[in-house]
C-alpha cells in the first residue's frame, strides 16, 4: 500500500536555523533517502507557504487567495510518497524522517482507483 508521509514544520525556524544545523539537518534527509530508497516512490520539497495559490471555485466563479488555504503553527514543507508494507512500517519510516524532530509527519494512506474510476483498495479494506 502508498502512504503519504506529509512533512510539517515552522518555516519561520529554518530561516533562523544556523547554516550548520541546516545542513545536518539536509544530511539526515539525504540518509533517510538512501536508506529507504526502495520504498520511495516520489516526494519533493515545497517553496514557502508564501508562493502558494489557493483555488476554490464557487458558483462557476474561480476565486484565488494569496497563501495556504489555512493559518496554522506549522506548514507543509514537503512529503514522500512510499510504499510500505502495513501503516505501522509507513510510520517507522516517518519517525525516521529529520522534520519530525522538530515538527510532525503527518502519515495518510493512497487511495488507489481503478482504471474505470472505483477506488480499488482503501487501508480500511486492507485492515480487515
């Protein structure tokens, strides 16, 4: 099964982090690559919540607001897409992930379809 592992963090501490505890930090991140790399399926880092566009379409009307869709404490800074085994391996790989050290990983099954559009397995189904 894929899972997301959502990464969230302050982007307000990294532009205060020392240039050598930001490296560390990327370090952690490249061996957390390396050691999981079978499993991994894709993933990226996101520019600032700044840069974002957030689209919501009432009425036949596009509205665009500036930002995340929500204040929060932390953002989204990037994710990984995975394939694991059960969700209690999706969540060993989070904890290993350098960004829940200092905020959280969020971690969410994939819903996968079919080719005609019916959702072909849920972790619900894969559960029971």
């Amino acid at each position: 099964m894929q899972y997301a592992l959502l990464i969230y963090d302050r982007e307000s501490d990294w532009q205060s982090t020392p240039s050598d505890e930001a490296r560390e930090m990327m370090d952690g991140y490249r061996r957390f690559g390396e050691r999981n790399a079978a499993a991994i399926k894709g993933g990226e880092a996101l520019q600032p919540v700044a840069t974002a566009t957030t689209v919501r379409v009432r009425d036949g009307e596009r509205l665009l607001t500036d930002g995340p869709f929500a204040e929060t404490r932390e953002q989204l800074g990037g994710f990984y897409l995975v394939d694991a085994a059960s969700l209690d391996e999706a969540i060993t790989m989070a904890a290993e992930i350098p960004g829940a050290h200092t905020g959280c990983v969020e971690v969410r099954p994939v819903v996968v379809f079919e080719a005609g559009g019916a959702v072909a397995e849920t972790e619900a189904q894969t559960a029971s």
